[in-house]
C-alpha cells in the first residue's frame, strides 16, 4: 500500500507540473515543502502574458485541514528575469495553487495549473479534485483555466483516493462525493446518500460538518424522502441543541415573528444561547436570509419609535459591514442631503461610526473568508463604502476640516476620481485650495477627457488657466 501511494503521488506531482518543468515558468524550492516550512516561489513569465509587466503581485490558494485559505503575496524581480518570493506553508497544508496577475492581466497555469500537492497532508486529493471539477468551481476561491478541467469520473476517482489513503477523511467528504454520486449514478444515488448519512450520524460532527449533514439533505427528494429527511433534522437538532441546525431554526422564527418586541427579546436571547464566536467557521444559507434583516429591523424600530439611535452606537460591533454601510448611509448621508441634521451632530455620528467602518476594511469577514483575499476584500470594501466616505468628506469639508475631508477624498479617488463629476468638483477645489495649480491643471484635463466637469470647475479654470 505504501508503494502504491507513493506512485500515485509522483503521477499526481508529474500530472501538475510536467509542462513547468520544460519552461520553468512556475518553480516551487524546495520541490516538495512540508507543512510549516519556508520555500520559494519562481515565476518566470517569459512565455505567459505577464512577459512585459513591470509588476507581478500573487494570490495564493492553500487547501488546509479542508478548508481553504487566500493569501496576497509580491514579487521581486531578479537579476535572470524571474520574479520571486519567499513563503512559509501553513501548518497543515495539503495543496498550495498559485495565479500571478498585473493590472487586469491574469496568468492561472492554464492546463496544467500552477500547483503542487502535499504528501502525507489530510485533504491533499480531495483539494485536487476540487481544484479541476467542474461541478465544484463554484465552491473553491481559486477559478483554473477552463482547459484545466476533467471529468466528473475523475473527480470522483480523487475523492475515493484521498478516503482509501487517509480513512478519516470520509466524514469531510461525504457531501462533495454525495454530489458527485447523483450526478454519475442517478439511480442508486438515493440509497447510497441515506446509508453515508446514517454512517455520519453515528460520530460526532463540529459545525461545519453538520451543515454538511443539512446540505447532504438537500440532494434528496424533498417530498419523496420527507420522512427520512425529517427523521435526520431531528437527530440534528437533538444531539446539538446547541448547533448549526437548531441555530438556523430559531434565526427563521424570529425573521418570521409579526411583533417587533417579541422580535428584538427573542433575538437578545438567541444571542446568548449560540454565541457568534461559536458559529465564525460556518456560514449557512439561514444566517445569510435572515441576521442582518432581524437586526436591521430591530435597531430600525427602535429608531422610528423612540427616536434612540443608542442600540445602534451600542451594536457597531456586532454589525455586519453591510449593515454598518446601511446605518451609516440613513443616518449620515441621507440626513446631511435632506439639511435635515447640522453639520456638527453628523460630525459626532462620524467620528463614532467610521473607526468601526475602517477597521471592517482590515479584516475579512467570514462570508468571503475561504473566497478572498485581504487585498480582494479591501477592494470590495472600497467599492462598497465609497459613497459613505464621500459625505463624510463633504462635512468635514463644511466644517472647515480640510485635512480629513482631503485624506477621505484621497482615498476614495481610485473609484470615483475623473469618472465623478461630483467627486471631480470637490477634489478639485481641494487642490486649487492647497495651490497645487499645476496638479489641478493636469486633473482638470483628464477631467475633461471624460466629459465630467462641473460648472464651477469651469469656472476655476478660466481663471487659473
């Protein structure tokens, strides 16, 4: 058994790299990492469509103790033409894929992919072949060159590979290889889902693993298998009392709940009965419908009733950015459009608001954390708390606090800048404010290319230029 799994490794390594080794364009030293070691990444993008960038930045797909992990990395160049770097693998890395980019150009390996599988690391074949199936590119973060993919038999062949080398994987791949079962065999794929789940049952499941149980659920017919299903939520929501089942549950009856009072009571005592830190690894399909509505509706109705922002201010941490972005925007922008609220109280709902807003950029939540990377995130962020940002700036602006007004605008200019004629407006004054005419010279231009000038920046200009 030791020799055939020897082999089947080499052939794996062979399989995935055998076109790097004759150009070298992709080069991991040394050959074989072991978890928690240091080596080296060399990119040699000569024949890629990276050969002309001035700069190579990376993303780096790690496939550890099933779950995956995005990491941003750089290159520098080196003396010979390769780019390189330098990384440690995690502590239990089983795959590690690699795509380089510059600018809007992306380099993914194409056929061949540009990774390398683990020996002796739990999860190493199955994060293969969820790498290159097709029917699982919209679960993994890491998007492989169409020509990079193989059959769902293939797939399956992997899958049953990693369970015959590491038995104790089969409770974390019951679900991708239930999956596969329904779509390669259709009419047995019934009985082999119950029997794998009855198998399940039997050990105990963490979190992830049993929102694997509730997904395995849904490959069964619901009013065909009613009873099975029914039978198994029960086992669920009676073993863990507690866990991911039960907790979905009471999210549904309190999204459901008409009374607004009954609804923030029974929300609090959700809270305390499942704990956030006890649910950061797993993010169901419940929590996405309902958490942010229950929450908004109960900070909303407190709001409109008693005109007490207080469970607001007191709850930013416990928001979503989402909803941080949602408050932030009734409460701030709207009301500094409509006149509606001085300048001097938006201030003081700024400066409360907007260390929590930054801090969010820092980190990424949960929802995107086996999706993206931090440098991903932060650009979505941006994109998301962009308008947010620019009423901020416009107060502080009113307020005569220029150096934040220009340190927001700053910020911001990446998606607004010269497509904005708003934003163009106010940057522009900035400048002209901070006599920085020759800048304001040449962004007035670029301006102008794209048609988005205002009547005052026109107005300026004539009499600067």
């Amino acid at each position: 058994m030791r020799i055939i799994k020897k082999v089947i490794f080499f052939l794996s390594i062979c399989f995935l790299t055998v076109l790097n080794a004759q150009t070298k364009t992709f080069e991991i030293i040394p050959q074989f990492p072991k978890p928690r070691e240091q080596f080296t990444i060399s990119y040699n993008p000569i024949a890629t469509n990276l050969k002309n960038a001035t700069e190579i930045l990376g993303l780096m797909y790690i496939y550890d103790n099933f779950k995956w992990i995005v990491k941003d990395f750089s290159l520098i160049k080196t003396r010979v033409g390769t780019w390189e770097t330098r990384e440690q693998l995690s502590d239990h890395a089983a795959l590690v894929c690699c795509v380089f980019y510059s600018d809007s150009e992306i380099d993914n390996g194409g056929k061949q992919t540009y990774s390398l599988i683990i020996e002796n690391s739990p999860g190493s074949y199955l994060g293969w072949a969820m790498l290159q199936a097709p029917v699982f590119q919209n679960d993994i973060p890491v998007k492989v060159d169409a020509s990079s993919l193989v059959n769902d038999s293939v797939t399956l062949k992997r899958i049953n590979t990693e369970i015959i080398h590491y038995p104790q994987s089969r409770l974390v791949t019951f679900y991708p290889l239930l999956r596969l079962s329904k779509i390669l065999e259709p009419t047995t794929a019934r009985e082999h889902i119950k029997s794998e789940l009855r198998y399940v049952l039997k050990h105990s499941l963490d979190n992830l693993k049993q929102y694997d149980v509730q997904k395995t659920l849904k490959l069964l017919e619901e009013t065909k298998d009613k009873m099975f299903i029914d039978s198994v939520q029960n086992v669920l929501v009676k073993t863990y009392p507690a866990g991911v089942l039960a907790r979905d549950l009471a999210l549904k009856k309190i999204f459901l709940e008409p009374n607004p009072v009954l609804k923030s009571k029974a929300y609090f005592s959700f809270v305390q009965k499942f704990p956030k830190s006890e649910f950061e690894e797993v993010y169901t399909e419940a929590e996405h419908l309902y958490n942010d509505q229950i929450y908004k509706a109960i900070i909303n109705y407190s709001i409109k009733k008693d005109n007490d922002i207080s469970i607001l201010m007191n709850s930013l941490k416990e928001l979503s950015f989402a909803n941080l972005i949602h408050f932030s925007r009734d409460l701030i922008s709207i009301s500094f459009n409509s006149k509606k609220t001085s300048v001097e109280i938006l201030k003081v709902y700024i400066l409360t608001m907007m260390p929590e807003i930054q801090a969010r950029e820092n980190y990424v939540p949960k929802e995107y954390r086996e999706k993206l990377s931090l440098n991903q995130w932060r650009k979505i962020a941006l994109q998301n708390v962009a308008p947010e940002y620019f009423s901020f700036a416009k107060i502080f602006e009113k307020l005569q606090n220029y150096k934040e007004s220009q340190r927001l605008l700053e910020k911001i200019k990446p998606e607004f800048g010269y497509k904005n004629a708003s934003f163009n407006e106010m940057y522009y004054r900035m400048l002209i404010r901070n006599e920085k005419i020759t800048e304001a010279k040449s962004f007035f231009e670029e301006c102008v290319k794209e048609n988005k000038v205002s009547a005052e920046m026109l107005g300026v200009a004539k009499k600067y230029f």
